[in-house]
C-alpha cells in the first residue's frame, strides 16, 4: 500500500512571533511558569525553547 500515514502527533508549528515571545519571556521567567501561561507541561515549552533557538539562529545563518 502506498497510502500509509505518518505515524505520531504532528508538530506544532511556531512562527517567528511565538518564538520571540517564548524567549523574551525565558529571559525573565522560568520554564514552568511559562507552561501555566501557555496551559501546557515544561517539558513542552522547553522542546519549544529548543526549536526556536534552533528557528533564529538558522534565520541568522540564512539572513547573513
């Protein structure tokens, strides 16, 4: 069958907006307050942390 599905959730998306507001907010507050503000676990926002460091460093890479 060549119709077989991609297994698993799919990732959210983050746009250039999140991603500065997630690391503007890190700046001044820890991990697991920005969970409560965004309702979801601290291991999500740092996978999110994660991937928007890697989103603005390859922007920069890119940019230059």
């Amino acid at each position: 069958m060549n119709d077989i599905h991609k297994p698993g959730r799919p990732k959210k998306i983050l746009d250039d907006n999140i991603c500065t507001v997630l690391l503007t907010m890190y700046e001044t507050k820890s991990t697991r307050q920005i969970a409560e503000e965004f309702k979801v676990s601290q291991p999500t926002i740092c996978k999110w942390l994660k991937r928007a460091r890697e989103q603005i460093q390859e922007k920069q890479t890119n940019g230059r």
